[in-house]
C-alpha cells in the first residue's frame, strides 16, 4: 500500500509531540515541515530554531520556515504533491490558496472540545476557568479561525489537579493518536465531518506577560487556577509591600487551602503573608488562603518557604 504523503505544519512542543508520532507510523511520509522562524531566547536573545524544525532536521525531513504564507511559498509547496496537510499549533492562519490545494484535505489537530476555546489559548483557558475536563478535536481546515467542520475528537477529563505542561503533553499525545487512526478512515470516506455548533463558540486571547498578575480579589483557588495555567510562562506574581517596601514576588509553587482547614489567626485584609506551624501563607478574597511552597523575591533566586520567612518576615 502507498504512504500518505503529509506536509506537516508546526511550530511549539505541542507540534513536536504530534510530528514524532507520526514520523512512527508506517504507513504515513512526511514530505516536508513548515514551521516558524527561528526566534531570539532567553537572556542572551540567542537564535533558537522551533522543536519542529529541530525534530525534522534530526530526521532529514525538508524544512520550510516562510516569512509570509505568498504565492512564492505556494508554489514551493506544490512540488511535495503531499496528500494531505496536517496543521498543529503552527501559529500563523492558513490562507484560502493553500487550503485549495488540497480539496478538503488539511485537518488541523486543536486542543479543546471545539466549538469551545477556539483560538491561542485553549488549554490555559480550561485551567484558568477551572474545567473538570477537555480535550482534543480534529478538524477540517477553512479560513476562519478553528471553524470548520469537525472530523473527531477526545475528551479528557479529571483535569483539575493538571498544570499547564502536565495537560499539554496529555493533550498532545491524545491528539497524535487519535490523529493517526483519523487519518486513514477520512481520506477512506469512512469519516463525514459534522459543522460545529457556530452559536456555542467561545474564544480565548493570547496569553500576555501581564495576564501572571494576581488579582488579590480572587479566591485561593482562582488563584492557584492562574498559576496552573501560567506556570510556565508568564508565571504568576504580585507587587507586595514586606517590610513598608515594595517588593515584586513570582510564586513559583502554591497549593489552595480549603477554608475549613485555614490556619486561624490570619490577617483578615487580603495580599498579607503570615506564618503558622512554620508553614508560610498568604491571604485571599473571602476568607481564603495559599500556602506558599516556593517563590522568587525580584533580583533573587527561587527559595522555599522557609528560607523566605528567615529573609523576609523575621525581624
């Protein structure tokens, strides 16, 4: 039997999972990869390629980073004769001409339970808002952003306890199997997709630096919600008065604690550290509490807990 031939469009981690999976299967070829331009990193601003491209270089697969998405791209792109174009966290919207070429055959492989959490954001959006569970839909491509028609999908549930690189990583993986058994029934005619109930969409934005601000009239778990959702990047944090100075704070690692087993004897106004049991705390919106595991003092490096109240909070 023939190899599928696939040109596989993605950027991120969430990308690679999916490209590595199906760089497994036997009876799929991935004839070329686009992906993002390498981009400054870190500190040092040093040019890093995007994992895509990282991953397919290590398996001598062509690699296409265009600037813009123009007819010069197209007509590069032609030549591979791909069957089928599969698209994963790319970062750019496909325009109409390439999804001509092929005739309803571009699925794209988003994390959320379409038509909810179209856009950037998904997976953190469902953390955020606190979701019991998720999952992955597989999608025909068309020049809206995650409209079109739906070919599959897998829902994943229990994901309250999940931080953002825990679900992302769940979500990819769910995604890339169920991609690949998609595949062969929908290029087969086995599969019609359904339209997406257009008046059910939600959106989500891009997530920004300043999102990782807490808002101290939140709850506890409104606030450890950010932080799972967050953790990674942009991180949560808050501009704290210690000592009659004001200090900004990254909270790098926090757990909820449910109101009837808060430590008694806290502050009663919001944003206010205290310590009990050698346990440090922090107070939130009605009457709710964090425990604080480690954080990071601007200019600091991160520290426990411990070493934060001998630094900070005693005299």
């Amino acid at each position: 039997m023939n190899k599928i031939k696939i040109i596989f469009f993605g950027t991120p981690e969430f990308a690679w999972i999916i490209l590595d999976k199906l760089l497994k299967q036997d009876n799929f070829e991935i004839v070329a990869v686009v992906t993002a331009l390498d981009k400054p990193t870190g500190r040092k601003q040093i040019l890093t390629p995007p994992p895509a491209k990282v991953l397919a270089e290590k398996n001598n697969i062509p690699v296409l980073q265009p600037a813009e998405l123009n007819n010069e791209f197209i007509e590069n792109l032609k030549k591979y004769q791909a069957d089928l174009m599969v698209t994963a966290a790319y970062g750019k919207i496909i325009p109409k001409e390439i999804l001509d070429l092929f005739h309803e055959r571009s699925l794209n492989v988003h994390p959320s339970l379409l038509p909810k959490y179209r856009g950037a954001s998904p997976i953190q959006t469902a953390l955020l808002n606190g979701d019991d569970k998720t999952g992955v839909t597989i999608m025909l491509m068309d020049e809206k952003m995650d409209h079109g028609s739906i070919v599959s999908s897998v829902k994943v549930s229990s994901i309250k306890d999940k931080k953002f690189t825990e679900l992302h990583d769940k979500l990819a993986k769910f995604g890339a199997e169920l991609l690949i058994k998609t595949i062969p029934d929908y290029l087969s005619g086995k599969i019609i997709p359904v339209e997406q109930e257009h008046e059910k969409a939600t959106f989500c934005k891009i997530i920004k630096k300043q999102n990782g601000e807490i808002n101290w009239n939140n709850t506890a778990e409104q606030i450890y919600n950010q932080w799972r959702a967050l953790h990674k990047w942009p991180g949560i944090f808050s501009i704290l008065n210690i000592k009659n100075k004001k200090l900004k704070i990254e909270f790098t690692e926090i757990n909820p604690v449910g109101t009837g087993h808060c430590p008694v004897q806290r502050p009663k106004r919001t944003e206010e550290f205290f310590v009990k049991d050698k346990k440090l705390f922090i107070t939130c919106s009605k009457n709710t509490v964090l425990e604080i595991k480690k954080l990071k003092p601007q200019g600091k490096k991160e520290m426990d807990a411990a070493s934060f109240i001998n630094g900070y909070l005693t005299n």
